[in-house]
C-alpha cells in the first residue's frame, strides 16, 4: 500500500482535515498542521516527544470541525422555504396577508407549509453539529431533498391553480427558489460525502 493510498482519510487530532501523510513512527494519518519532517521522516505531533526525546513539545490541539458549505447552503435555503410561508400568497382575498400560506381551506399552499419546517429542522440538526451527516448521509440528503422539492412543488401547484377569484403574490414565488435551493444544496452535500478525498501529486 502506497503513503498516499494509507494517508488517504482524515487527520486523527482533526477529524475535519484530509490526512496528506502517515506518520513514521506510529502509522496513523496525519493533516498538514501534524505533520513535522524530522530527518527525512514524517512524524505526528504526538510522537515527537518519543523521536526526539524532548518531553517539552506540546500535544496538538484539536480543531472544531468546519461546516461544509453545501450544508450551510441548505441551512439558508430552508430557512427561507421557511420564511416564504409567512408571507402574503395571494395579491388579495384569501391568503394576501402575513402567513399567507396557512388557512383553514385544503389548497396546494398547505404542501409547503408542511414540507418547509422538517427541511429546516432536518438541516439545522447536523449544522448545529459543526459537521455533516456521515452514516446517515444518504437518507439525510433524501430527506432534505424531498422537502426541498415539496415546497417547490407546492409553490408552484399554487400559482397554476390559486384560490378562487385570486392571483399568486411574492410567497409562492420565493418559496420556490427556495426549495429548489435547498434541494440543489442538499444533492452537493452528498455529493461532497461521498467523493473520494485525492491527495496533491
């Protein structure tokens, strides 16, 4: 097995930093920030007291995981679904006020409404956590998605078919963009998951 092949994963200090080498003396992999070069070796920072025999050299502090961008952007793009059922979805009569979206009367606004909180809890859980999902990474892109494209769905069942004696307002249309934000966002985050990690060289 080649370096790069054994290097290839993430840091053992910091689990959010691809490992570029393994270190010499214990095999573990090693980001950029851990490795030292001593002699023409690669050491980690946790057995360099041992090679070099100097009690003094501090222990690594480990790093909080970065969030990866695609999950920002799906962070963002269901709090807007989010935020479009509170606007007016009509121009006038029923639906043209605050929470437009919501009413007692069955209509296609009622699938974004629903669809809009679990994308947003469903994409605040693992941002909260300063890191993406990863055994759970596929049906937790689904679910985003799917909500995603629900609110788009339903966004635009209601501006083909509005209620009676109405025309669509800025709700439905935001809600769209939206939705289709966050399914796009969700769809790059699996895709970032799942892509093999390559080292330079």
């Amino acid at each position: 097995m080649s370096v790069q092949e054994q290097a290839a994963g993430t840091c053992h200090v910091h689990p959010g930093t691809p490992a570029v080498a393994v270190c010499d003396r214990c095999g573990r992999p090693v980001c950029l920030a851990c490795a030292v070069p001593v002699r023409g070796r690669v050491i980690g920072q946790e057995c360099l007291p041992e090679v070099l025999g100097d009690p003094e050299v501090p222990e690594p502090t480990p790093a909080r995981p970065r969030r990866p961008r695609a999950l920002t952007a799906t962070l963002g793009a269901s709090l807007a679904a989010f935020v479009s059922t509170g606007l007016p979805w009509s121009v006038f009569g029923y639906g043209s006020g605050p929470f437009g979206a919501f009413g007692l009367t069955p209509r296609w606004a009622w699938v974004a409404t629903i669809a809009a909180p679990v994308g947003l809890l469903g994409a605040a859980v693992p941002w909260l956590r300063r890191r993406a999902p990863s055994s759970w990474v596929v049906p937790w892109a689904v679910l985003e998605a799917s909500a995603g494209l629900l609110v788009a769905a339903g966004a635009v069942l209601h501006v083909l078919r509005p209620p009676s004696f109405t025309e669509p307002a800025v709700g439905p249309w935001v809600a769209l963009a939206a939705g289709l934000g966050a399914a796009v966002a969700a769809g790059a985050t699996l895709r970032a998951a799942r892509r093999p990690r390559r080292l330079p060289g």
